[in-house]
C-alpha cells in the first residue's frame, strides 16, 4: 500500500470518531514514523467507507471489528492486549498526559482560519463527535492542518499541573500528507456556550445514531479568547493509540453550563476519559 493510500484509510478514522486518527511527525523532535506505528496501519485497509459506519472507530482485525470500552476487561489497562492493531497503547508516547514541568518556548501563535463548518453530529458509543465540512484549518509550524472534526471526554483527559476538569474538547486536524494536529481545550462550568447550545438541541441520545446539521456549527465557538497554549508530542487517546500526534493544548478554558455538560454525561451513561499516561522523557513546552 503506498503512502498516500494509508494516509486515507486514516482519514476515514477520523471521521468515525478516533481522538487523533493519523500517525505522523511530531511536535517537538518532530520524528518519522516508526515501525510499530505503521504497523497500526494493517488493520486499516478496509476502512476506506467511514461514512457508511459510524457505530465503531475500532480497527477491522480479521475481519471483525475488536471491541474496547473504558472499564472492565476492554477497558484502557488492557487496551494494548486486545489486539496486535493496538500494540502502540503500550507505547512510551502516549496521550492524554498531566501537563506539568514546563519548559519555556518560542511557540509562535497558532493561526486560526475557522469557518461555520459543523455538518453532522455523531454518538459512535465512545464520544459524541461532530464532522467539519471542508475549509476551516490551522497552521503550526508553517504547514496547514485542515479540521476533520471535534469531540468530547468527561471529565477532561488531560490534566494542568493535576488538575481534571469537567470536561475537554478535542478538535481534530489533518495535513494534506497525512499528519495530524489535535487542539484540546478544557471546559468548566460556568455560562452557557453558544455553540454546545446548537450542537446538543440534536444530541443523538443512542449510540450508532447521527443526524445532519441543516445549520452548521461553529468550532470557533469552543475556543477560548486568548490562544496561548502548551505543546508536547502524543497519540491518539482511544485504539489503536498511534503516536506522532501534535498536541496543542490551550491555557485558558472555556465555560460550558453545568447542564450542557450533565446532557453529555447522560448520553455517555459512563466517564470516557482514558486515564493519565507516563510523560517519560517527553517535554511539555509553553
């Protein structure tokens, strides 16, 4: 299979809800891709239909998707077991991470080209997951990664200096060559987000089901005012846990209604945070 053949079974990933869905170079040594992540890639050759099938963001693995959940036996201390195809989620470089220990950066500011792009909303069983249409993007490091789509952990995966928040968004983007740049910002309670408002008046109460937004949404909506952000080099945070992701974490949080955020942990029914991982030798810069 050649390279950009992988780079689109993994952008059919995305869109069936991985938290970071390519495998690519990464943040700060910003390294090939290994061995073991193009292993991942494997199980990924039929997944070239995503949109048919937005009940599982799991890899085919002969033939049959491999079930993972957050708790019990499929849950994430024996995600890296249940198949081959998540091997990675024993890796040293996973996400989320506690944020903590900063090393002092020259990180230049992001460049936001966000447009009202939110085209259908999604519960796939693990998140509930909005699709962006094509043309909203941003730019890290001089390259463009365009937004593929965003979703929801409750409480927050990631961590600042130990603190869990009660929930975070993650708002996916992808390269034309296939890397991958997930944004992720913490959410506390507080004023009713405008944007939630809009997104959760067509919150798909079951798993398996979407519905089409004839109103698109807004991602802008969910970020904060002032953009500074901390960076560090991460995976996906759901199988099959492939490294190489930029992480790019804002400071400053959002506020979403204490009863935006108990709607999406009612359509949950359980938390779907993964817990914390190792840093290990990993830099976290601001």
């Amino acid at each position: 299979m050649t390279g950009i053949a992988k780079q689109g079974i993994l952008v059919g990933l995305i869109l069936l809800g991985a938290c970071s869905t390519y495998t690519g170079k990464g943040s700060y040594t910003q390294p090939g891709i290994s061995k073991r992540e193009e292993s991942m890639t494997r199980s990924r050759k039929k997944m070239d239909t995503p949109e048919k099938d937005h009940q599982s963001h799991a890899a085919s693995h002969g033939g049959k998707a491999v079930h993972w959940s957050y708790s019990g036996e499929e849950g994430p201390a024996h995600w890296g077991d249940l198949s081959e195809d998540y091997a990675a989620c024993n890796g040293k470089n996973q996400s989320p991470i506690n944020l903590t220990g900063f090393i002092e950066a020259d990180l230049k500011p992001i460049e936001f080209t966000y447009h009202a792009g939110g085209k259908e909303i999604l519960n796939n069983g693990h998140t509930i997951q909005i699709n962006y249409k094509e043309g909203s993007r941003i730019v890290v490091d001089g390259i463009t990664f365009w937004l593929k789509q965003f979703h929801f952990h409750a409480p927050s995966e990631n961590q600042i200096d130990g603190q869990s928040y009660p929930m975070e968004v993650h708002l996916v983007h992808a390269s034309k060559e296939g890397h991958l740049a997930v944004i992720g910002v913490m959410v506390v309670e507080g004023a009713e987000n405008k944007t939630l408002t809009q997104a959760w008046s067509h919150i798909p109460a079951k798993a398996g089901n979407h519905h089409a937004l004839l109103v698109p949404v807004a991602a802008a909506g969910l970020l904060p005012a002032k953009r500074d952000y901390y960076r560090f080099n991460g995976s996906l945070t759901t199988p099959p846990c492939s490294e190489g992701v930029r992480w790019l974490v804002m400071k400053e949080p959002i506020t979403a209604s204490k009863k935006q955020i108990e709607t999406f942990t009612r359509v949950m029914h359980h938390p779907n945070n993964r817990p914390i991982q190792p840093t290990y030798a990993r830099p976290v810069l601001q």
